[in-house]
C-alpha cells in the first residue's frame, strides 16, 4: 500500500513536470519530401517531437534555396520547386502546422553527428549507395553531399577530403 501512494506521489509529480516543460516546447511532427515532377515521393524523412529547428542540407542545395527565394526560414506547410532539372519540390510538412525550419549548409559533413569526421561517417554514405543506376531505392537528399541527385563515390569523396588523421 505505502509503495503504491509514492508511486501516485511520483506521477503526480512528472506530470506537474511535463506541464512546466510542453508550453516552452512546441513538439511538431515533421515530414520533409522530395518529390518529382509526377508527384512521385523520391525521399521521404521523418522526424517526430522536434522543436523549430536548424537543419543541415547539402551545401549545393542550400544555395539553390537562397539563390531562389533569398531566405533559409520557411514555416511548414511549404512547397519549394527546386531549379533542378527535372523540377523537384521540397515539401516540408508538419503536425500541427507552424514549425518553422532554418536551412543551414552543410560544410562539416559530420552525418552520424559525433562532432567528429571519420570512417563512421563514410559508412552512413556507404549505405546509401545504391546498386541499381536511376533508382531512388534507399536515396536520402541529406546524404547527397553533392546535390546530383545520386548518391555515389563523389559523395563519399567530399567525406574523405574532411577526414581529420591524427
Ligand atoms: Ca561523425
Ligand atoms: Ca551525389
């Protein structure tokens, strides 16, 4: 009986906790896409209870971004037609609608984000790399250091190049 009553006392008290902390923290469901000129989804990345965040994408699409609509701070719903060719979209969506996202770009390809550059971050790209040419099978935008569209040996090579050897 007296561990039951902590218990209750316990909860009670978490959820005072979780009160003083949600009205600061906005927690958004969010889905980034990237889909073609016939609506098909090519990359899809999701990401639940973030906050309005910074987020790194490939050096050559965060100047297309800028280049085009002179901003990095998009608030989600978007829809984003990338000077690609063909024409992609980036759509950014969220639950509840309002997250607001800062693009950044992404110098330091530090992609498993142990602050270091190293063989691990090789592996992430490695595993990306996908066998068949022109299929969008396993492709991740956020690994496409380059922005070509495949992921490949180029960019396991803007990797190599940052690789810190002590
Ligand atoms: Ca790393
Ligand atoms: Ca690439």
């Amino acid at each position: 009986m007296k561990g039951k009553v902590s218990i209750t006392a316990l909860t009670v008290g978490l959820m005072n906790l979780t009160m003083l902390i949600v009205p600061a923290l906005a927690q958004y469901n969010v889905t980034l896409r990237l889909v073609g000129p016939d609506e098909e989804i090519l990359c899809e990345i999701n990401m639940n209870d973030v906050d309005n965040m910074t987020l790194a994408v490939p050096e050559p699409l965060y100047i297309m971004i800028i280049n085009q609509w002179g901003t990095d701070t998009f608030i989600a719903p978007v829809n984003l037609t990338l000077p690609t060719m063909p024409p992609l979209t980036l759509q950014a969506i969220s639950v509840p609608p309002g997250w607001t996202v800062t693009f950044e770009p992404l110098t330091v390809p530090d992609l498993n984000g142990d602050y270091a550059v190293d063989v691990f971050d090789l592996v992430e790209i490695a595993g990306a790399i996908t066998v068949n040419p022109g299929s969008w099978d396993n492709y991740n935008m956020l690994l496409d250091l380059n922005f070509d569209l495949t992921i490949d040996i180029f960019d396991l090579a803007k990797v190599a190049k940052q690789i810190e050897i002590p």
